[in-house]
C-alpha cells in the first residue's frame, strides 16, 4: 500500500477505466470477483489494524451499502473479528438487493455469528440511529458506495452521511468517500469527510482536484491482487 502525493507517480483511472479493469481481471484473467472483493477488505482491514494498534479493545463501526462496496465492508468486518476486534456492521438498505459476492460474505460473516445491524432508511432521526450503532467507536468505515455513484443523492442518504460526518470518530473511506463524483470529484449532494481513504488499483481521477482533498483526507492506493501495467 502506498500513499499518494501530487508529486509523484501514480495511475489515475475514470470510472470506466476502472470498470474496464476489473471487467478484464475478471473475465479475461479469469480472477473470481470475491477474490478482488477479499483482496481489497484485506487490504482495508491491515490499514485499519495499524491505525489503532495503540488502542486495547478496538472498536470498529462499518456502515455499508447493498452493493460490492458494502461486500468490501464485510470482509474488513470478518478480518477485524478474527484479529479480536468489536465490529459493529449496520446493513443500510434493502437487503434483498445484495447480490453476488456481497452476499457471500454477508453469510460468512453471519454464519460467524456477527449481528447485523439494520438501518431502514425510510426510518425518521436517522442521525440517532447512526449515533446509537457508532457508540465509543475508535474508527467507523464508510462502505455505502464505490466508484459507479453517479447522480443526486436522495434526502435520506444525505441525511445518512450527515448524520456520519457528526459522529466525530475518525472515518476511512473504502475506495471512495460515498457521495463524492469519481470523475469530477463534485459533491453529490452530501459527501463522507474522511480521514483517511484507502483506494483499489489506481487513484481515481477526482481525487486529483483540490476540492475533494477536504473529503478525501489522505489516500492510500491498495492492490487487489493485480495491477495495472502502465504508471503514468
């Protein structure tokens, strides 16, 4: 894992340049999308090891989304538990909509017996909830989404990512900090403010703005196992 600086060179990939990559280690190398996906939490789950190697029972609260950016959040989850850690893992989102590799660990991590907590978003107070499940945390991990986020975010994801943002505990963003453009680096309506953000394969091009240095914090570019073949 490296850290990134301006100064020096990295890869930097759009949303379908990253796409295009994971499709190709995917369907051409023939590398399972749950190896990617164990690969990338791993990765997350040493950095966050690390960080709180000073601390005597770490707590980690990791809220995650229904897509592969929520899978990511499971495997940080079941790496943490096996290292003794407390996790505390909030679903927030139908559940019927994991998919895929996200559900695979969403299973093993139940089957480890890990309780998953539920956040209805249609639910009022959503920063209460958000307060309640992130109690005397030491670090909450932003696992909502990844790089395909596009549009406006809706008021009760904003409210979701407020409510995150004023728990004070320090934040690692996984991949992405979750409303932040990955093209403009534009503020989708709300954006996680991280302290940290350990990203996959390539720094992604919104990063490179100075705007989304106030939502990145520092970024870390982590391998999934395969890398891409130019620096630039």
């Amino acid at each position: 894992m490296e850290r990134y600086s301006p100064d020096k060179k990295f890869v930097v990939m759009t949303r379908e340049e990253v796409r295009a990559f994971d499709s190709w280690a995917i369907n051409t190398l023939g590398i399972p999308g749950a190896v990617l996906m164990e690969n990338a939490g791993r990765s997350c789950s040493e950095f966050i090891k690390e960080k709180l190697a000073g601390v005597a029972r770490p707590k980690v609260c990791i809220f995650c989304g229904t897509g592969n950016n929520g899978g990511d959040g499971y495997v940080i989850a079941r790496h943490l538990l096996n290292s003794g850690f407390e996790v505390v893992v909030v679903l927030c989102g139908d559940r019927g909509k994991i998919k895929e590799a996200a559900k695979t660990n969403l299973d093993v991590l139940e089957g480890l017996g890990q309780p998953i907590e539920e956040l209805r978003l249609e639910k009022d107070n959503i920063g209460e909830h958000v307060e309640s499940f992130a109690c005397d945390c030491d670090m909450v991990v932003d696992g909502l989404f990844g790089t395909g986020l596009s549009g406006r975010l809706s008021d009760k994801y904003k409210e979701l990512i407020e409510g995150i943002n004023g728990l004070n505990y320090p934040i690692l963003a996984v991949d992405i900090p979750s409303g932040l453009d990955c093209d403009s680096g534009a503020v989708l309506g709300a954006a996680i403010r991280a302290r940290w953000t350990v990203t996959f394969v390539a720094v992604k091009k919104g990063f490179t703005t100075e705007a989304a240095t106030a939502y990145t914090g520092e970024i870390y570019v982590a391998s999934i196992g395969v890398e891409p073949k130019d620096r630039v």
